[in-house]
C-alpha cells in the first residue's frame, strides 16, 4: 500500500527540519515544535455553523525547527519551497502583506502582535509529511506548530485552550480563508486513541473513545489527488449561504435549526425569500442533518459500536455530494469503491471540492479495498490514489 505523503523529501521529518535548520542558518535549533495532520470523521461545514465536529488526529506531522534572532524579524525556510521568506513589523502589520506559504506564518505572527503579545524574533525552518491540499488541515498542522514555537520561544502566556482561535483568527483575517474552527482545535486539542467532540459554539471538548484497533478496524485515508483550495470563492459561497439563511430564520446559526423542525424551517425559508429556493433549500438541509449525524455517531462510540457508524458517514458523503454539492467526480468514485470492496462507511474529509475520502474498514482488508478504488480509477482517466492506513 502507499503512503499518502507528499511528493519531496522522504526521511524523519523532525530530523530534516532539524538538517533544514542547520544547513540554512549554520547552527542547531534551540528547539523543535510539530503539530500533526487531521481527519474529520465527520461533521462537514458544520463549524462555522457554530455546530458540532468530531476529528481525530494522524500520525502525519508538521516539523519547525526554530531559534530567537536579534529585532522584530523573521526568516523562514521551507524545505517545500524554493526560497526562504523574511519579514518585519511592517509585513505582519496587517493581512495581505505577505502572500504565498509565508502568508500562514506572518498570519500566526500578526494574530500574536494583535492580541498584545510581545513576539519574538525568530528563525524557522519547517518540514512537513502531511500533503498539501488533501484536505488534511496541513495549513492548520502549520500555523499550530509555529504558534507552539513562538509561544515558547517567547515565553508567552497562552494555554492550549486559547490557541484554536487565535490560530484561526490568522487564516481568516491574515490569509483570507474562511475556515470554521475545528481544523485548529483538532490539531492542537485532540488526543491519541480518541476523536475530539468539539462544540464549536462554546468550544467545549469532549474526547470520545476511538479505539480501531482493538476492534480489529482501520480507517483508510485515501488521498483522491484532486488537490482543492479552501480559500476559493465555492468554500466563501458555501458559508456566505449559510449565513444569509440563518438570518432569514432568525436564529444565530443554523446549529439552532433542530432536525425535527427542519421542513418548518425550510417553510419559513421560502417564505423570507418570497420564493421557493432549492439551492439554499438544500444547503440548510445538509448543515442541519449533519449535526445530527455528529451526535448519533458521539452516542455509538460512546457505546463502542464503532462498525455501526458506518451508514452515518455515507449518508455524510451522499449529503455533502447532493445537498451542499461539494464532493468531485474523483471522490464519489472512491466512495463508491471502498463501500464496493467492502468498507462498513465511506465519506469525503475535508472542506471539499477535492483531497481525501475516509473509509471505515476491517484492519486486514486495507490492501484489497485500495486495490480496488486504485482499478477504479483508470476506467476515468485519473492519476491512481495514494492511500494511508491509520488507527
């Protein structure tokens, strides 16, 4: 089976941000600080709806290797990227002054500095396995790993607890992607052997037992290629959609639009529009079902019927694919084929329109549910899949 990691450098990923540090700046760190990839079971579009998420973490990380440099500047290298980049106060005094990969990082910075936290100066060096654009929160695993450092390095007061939004503050305002915050809480929150219950209006936790192993399961990641962008305009849509319903609903978010009083609420919908509106129709629908789908999937694993999740992350991916259309043809047809070859659930992971599907499956039949999406593909003319095993 292969590894879903990106094309680059191979080796440790501690020891080749460790060698990037030395070999750009001719010295050792003074330390290391990672933050690794994630996977959302399910809950999607949810958390700007101030709803309910439940991701788990992958042994897929992002490495800084960093030490304080005299003055307000920053230098950072990457080892995905042909040139370092450097700024100062001027660059992290507001968004958009530096763009590209460094834009994730000024972001952290400027978020800092707006909070009333004296930053320090510092040098970077970051390595990474979790591929970019998968739908992995490889920016989140980014911004997590440089705060950790910062912080650190500065000596900064700023629990664990609060890191999330500030983290979250710099891809919205700084970068200008308009991600909810489960991918930052996740990274910085979850623990191993759990999945992460986040109430993203309240932001409380709960970590619910995730153990695939002693069942004798394992979710296969599969990384479609289909490499997506959250901050394109279909992502800002999709949100600006459910924003403006809520406001016809009079409700603060649709995370207050309960299940059962959906169709009256999609009554009132068309009533405020004047009009029937199928698209916006269906987008509430999605956003409403699947906070109900989180917490029926929360009480199963509380239960321990890990296997009988199943049903609820297809009906995940067929909701994400119909009513908030935001799968691709790459994924449905994996979907399709894990659940083909045997897969107890399958669904798309991610903000969408490309990255990866998940598939909950027994752990001894991973190698003959990827051959079996791999065959899939050539019938369509796609560039195979890489996949990744994970417990």
């Amino acid at each position: 089976m292969t590894d879903a990691a990106p094309s680059g450098p191979t080796g440790d990923v501690t020891d080749r941000a460790t060698t990037g540090f030395l070999h750009r700046y001719g010295e050792q760190p003074a330390g290391r600080w990672a933050a690794p990839g994630r996977v959302n079971l399910i809950g999607e579009h949810t958390d700007y709806n101030d709803g309910f998420v439940l991701p788990f973490v992958l042994p897929l990380r992002t490495v800084v290797a960093a030490a304080p440099q005299d003055g307000p500047r920053w230098t950072v290298w990457s080892e995905l990227a042909d040139s370092p980049v450097e700024f100062g106060v001027d660059e992290v005094a507001g968004p958009g002054r530096v763009t590209g990969w460094g834009a994730y990082v000024a972001g952290v910075i400027w978020a800092l500095r707006d909070a009333g936290h004296d930053v320090p100066g510092a040098r970077l060096a970051i390595a990474s396995d979790v591929p970019i654009g998968s739908g992995l929160s490889s920016s989140a695993a980014l911004e997590a790993a440089v705060l950790a450092a910062l912080v650190d390095l500065g000596g900064l007061d700023l629990p664990a607890e609060r890191r999330p939004r500030l983290a979250q503050r710099a891809e919205n305002a700084y970068v200008g992607s308009p991600t909810g915050i489960m991918d930052q809480s996740a990274v910085i929150r979850c623990r191993p052997g759990q999945a992460l219950f986040l109430d993203c209006r309240t932001e409380a936790v709960e970590h619910i037992p995730f153990d695939l192993a002693a069942a004798g399961l394992a979710v296969l990641v599969i990384d479609s290629r289909a490499t997506h962008r959250h901050s394109d305009g279909e992502y800002a849509a999709r949100r600006a959609s459910c924003e403006q319903a809520a406001e016809l609903l009079g409700v603060p978010a649709l995370r207050d639009v309960p299940v059962a009083g959906l169709d009256e609420a999609l009554g009132r919908l068309d009533q405020a529009l004047g009009r029937p509106d199928d698209e916006t129709r269906r987008r509430v629908r999605h956003v409403v079902t699947e906070n109900q789908r989180v917490l029926d999937t929360v009480e199963l694993l509380r239960a321990g019927r890990i296997r009988d999740i199943g049903p609820l992350l297809t009906a995940s991916h067929a909701s994400m694919r119909d009513d908030f259309e935001i799968t691709v043809p790459e994924i449905d047809i994996a979907v399709e084929a894990a659940l083909a070859a045997g897969a107890y659930g399958a669904r798309m992971t991610g903000g969408g329109f490309g990255g990866c599907v998940l598939a909950l499956i027994d752990a001894d039949r991973a190698d003959a549910v990827a051959a079996a999406v791999t065959a899939a593909y050539p019938k369509h003319t796609y560039p195979p899949p890489n996949f990744h095993q994970t417990t």
